[in-house]
C-alpha cells in the first residue's frame, strides 16, 4: 500500500488518478498517524517552498518525514517533493526544508532567452552510477513547471540530470528515497512507468 | 532542451466537441473523452478545453468533464471559456484542470489575474489574448471571441497581463484564424520577445510549415491548433516528425 500524502499543498487528484489506473493499491495520508500499514511514501508538491514546509510543520509532518526517511523507508518526491529534500531554497528565505540533502534549490537565472518558469518537456538523463531509475527512460522526455532548480554537485545522491540553461539535478536518489523535479502523473505513459516502478519496489 | 509543444484545442458546447472529426477509430466522434484518449496517443503534449457553452448552468458540466478526463489521460489540461471570478479558477484546477485560461475577465477585472496567480501560482494562469491588426501598424485586442474590439494594444496588454502574473499567454489572430494561411508571425514574434513567459501560437495553421515558422521566426513555445487535427489532415505524431526533420527539438 503506497500513502500519497496530503498536507494542503493542491490538488492531488491527478496522482491518484495516476496510481488507480495503474492499479496501484493507494490511500491518501492526512495525518503521520495514518503511516502505520503504508510500505512507501509518494509526496506530491506544487507551490512555494515556504507554503509547503509551513503546511508540512504544521500538520506536524516534518519530524515523521524526516524519521521516514532516514529510516530507509520507501520516498518518491515529486516536483517541490524533491525540493523540500534539501535544507532550504532562493524562494524562501529563512525557511527550513526537511534537509535530508545538503544545499540550497536556486532560481533559474533571469535571461532573454529562457523563460521562466520552465514549462513543458525536458530530457532528464539519468546519471552513471545510479541503479534506482529504469535504464529505458534514459533522456525520455518528462513534463515539467518549476522556476527553483538543484544546483549540480558530484555527490553520490544525484541520479538525473536536466538541461535548461544550465545543467541541474532534477532526480535523487539515495537508498530507498527517490524524487525528481518533474510530473511523472503528466509524463503520460513514460511518467506512468516511473511511478509503477515505486510502487513495483516497496511491495 | 526543453521541447516545443503541440496542443489540439477542443471546442466544448454541452460536454461535446464542438468541430467535427475525423478519426476513424473513434465510436463516437463528438465524446471529448474519446478524442482526448485518441490526442494522447497520438502524443500531444497537453490538451486544451474551451467550454464555450453560452449559459452558466451547463459550465458545471465542464468542470465534470475535465475531472473524467483526468482519470483517463496523463498529460497537462488547460481550461478556459466563462472563467471570470478567482472562484471559477479554483473549481477548474480542484476538478484536474492544470491551467486555467482567461480572456474577457482579465480584460474587465484585470486583478483577477494578481489573484489567481498569488494564490494558485503563476505557473497556471494563462491569458488568452485574440487580436487583430489595426491600421496603425500595430494589433488591437478583442474580447468575446473576436468580436469586440477594445481599447487595448496587444503588446502592452501582454506586457501588463505578465506584471499581474499570468505565467504563459495563449495568442491567438483573429485576422489569421480560420484561414489555414499560417500564423500571424509578426504578432506571434512581437509578443514573445516582449515577454519572460511561453507564448502559445494559435489561428491559422494549415501546413506543416506553419508549425515550423511559428517556433522558428515567430519564437512561440508552442503552437495551438483545433480543426486540423480535429479533420485529421494532419496527426500530431506527423506535425512532430515533420518538426524533429526541420532540426526543432519535440517529443516523440
């Protein structure tokens, strides 16, 4: 049973409607208590990071997540999912994120040529060393909306990597957390792929 | 490399499509499901209603229709057509809809753009702006469906629409549409180096080298058409083959 959270942040139909047709057996979370019985957590996100982590703190999530998580208990993070993984971002100043990940998410550059924020389909090319994500969606374009990027770094958790402008990390990867910066639920059959995948690797 | 989108639009009047079609293997033609399912397989990147039933009560419909197609098909829905409160805009997005597209209610009540955005984020409001070109070198916006003209310049109104927040623009030339003699490039060009959000090219294509001049010379991010995939003179998988040939980066 894979536990979509739901912590206020939008609307989190399109991601049930992503695990039913895939015949993924999902409950939604609206509290840590409901955690018991669940074997992966799927964090849908959209909106500004202060929002989140605020709607996170106070609905007492953030000590559960980050005990989840550093458990080794199954994650997959999507979009401000993966961005609230890291200790804080450009967007919100002075607000914490669950700092799982060391570093701060950025705003893309302004530029004449790129918009922001970054709308539609990107190639997300996944790295060398990670064994998480399926080698047949390597460079598969997902959709993505998002104005705030992961800076690239060597470390061992980036798994994928994005070009718009620049080159960003947009999946992570880390024992049994995953999240990308992208919509598997709008990806159409490939996102489709990613998220059975999950729910395939907690079960 | 981020893509360039290809969007059918899909007229709406009664929870029906609105354009007759063309696709062979479709049961019943006029099911907006149906044609979704049939568009997604095709590989369009998004899909785009416009509800232009005349009377209120039936807009309800719409919003039940965008939450049936929500189950169906995975890919990014924009609604627009009757959005004129910041109310109408949470029941599109709370029913699945992605983006939310507004046209005369941004002109009449321009601050239901800064509400909408600062509420849902910039990232789906869009603002759909019909205009025409007028006799001072320069183009005039229209409301109800081309039909009134306002006082507006188009380019200061994309400007303007941008600053409150719209996060993408939906461009539409009422001298162009319907004609099948390709987009308003100028327009199209004028408006995208104006400003910092995607512009939607849509009205009057009708080759594939129209497609390709809008994303090339007119600088859209994506290009917007209805009766040509509706009537299947072209699939969107041959718009996107043709595009990928020309050396434009798309999704196939």
């Amino acid at each position: 049973m894979i536990g979509i959270l739901d912590y206020g942040m939008g609307n989190l139909g399109s991601v049930q409607n992503a695990c039913a047709a895939l015949d993924i057996p999902a409950r939604m979370l609206n509290a840590p208590s409901e955690m018991d019985g669940v074997s992966g957590v799927l964090m849908p996100g959209q909106g500004a990071f202060r929002d989140c982590m605020n709607h996170l703190q106070d609905q007492g999530w953030v000590e559960p997540l980050r005990e989840w998580i550093k458990a080794d208990k199954p994650f997959f993070g999507i979009c401000m999912g993966l961005q609230v993984l890291f200790e804080d971002s450009e967007e919100s100043p002075g607000s914490e994120g669950l700092a799982v990940l060391p570093g701060t998410v950025k705003k893309f550059p302004p530029s004449d040529e790129l918009k922001v924020p970054q709308m539609g389909w990107n190639r997300c090319k996944w790295d060398a060393k990670q064994t998480y994500f399926p080698a047949a969606l390597h460079e598969r374009h997902f959709y993505y909306v998002h104005s705030y990027y992961v800076p690239m770094t060597d470390a061992d958790w980036v798994a994928g990597t994005t070009t718009y402008g620049l080159e960003y990390v947009s999946a992570v990867s880390f024992g049994n957390c995953h999240a990308v910066q992208f919509h598997p639920e709008k990806s159409q059959a490939d996102g489709l792929k990613l998220l059975k995948h999950f729910s395939e690797t907690v079960s | 490399m981020l893509a360039k989108r290809i969007i059918p639009c899909l007229d709406i009047r009664n929870n029906r499509v609105v354009k007759g079609v063309n696709f062979v293997d479709l049961i019943d033609a006029g099911d907006p499901i149906q044609q979704a399912k049939a568009y997604e397989l095709q590989g369009a990147d998004e899909l785009t209603f416009l509800d232009i039933t005349a009377s209120h009560e039936r807009r309800e419909t719409v919003v039940d229709l965008v939450g049936k197609v929500g189950k169906e098909v995975f890919m990014p829905m924009t609604v627009g057509g009757g959005i004129r409160v910041a109310a109408d805009v949470r029941r599109m997005l709370n029913a699945g809809a992605d983006k939310v597209s507004i046209n005369t209610a941004a002109i009449l009540n321009p601050e239901i753009i800064d509400e909408a955005a600062a509420f849902y984020g910039c990232q789906c409001i869009v603002v759909a702006i019909d205009a025409r070109r007028n006799q001072k070198g320069g183009w005039t916006v229209y409301t109800h469906g081309g039909r009134e003209p306002t006082e507006l310049d188009a380019i200061d109104w994309a400007k303007e629409v941008v600053n409150r927040g719209a996060g993408e623009i939906l461009l539409t030339s009422m001298d162009a549409d319907g004609t099948k003699d390709g987009y308003d490039i100028e327009l199209t060009r004028t408006v995208a180096e104006a400003v910092g959000v995607p512009v939607i090219a849509s009205g009057g294509a009708g080759t594939l080298e129209h497609f390709a001049e809008a994303l090339t010379e007119g600088k859209a991010d994506a290009v917007l058409a209805a009766s040509l995939f509706h009537f299947g003179t072209f699939t969107i998988r041959e718009v996107k083959e043709y595009l990928r040939d020309q050396g434009i980066e798309v999704r196939i």
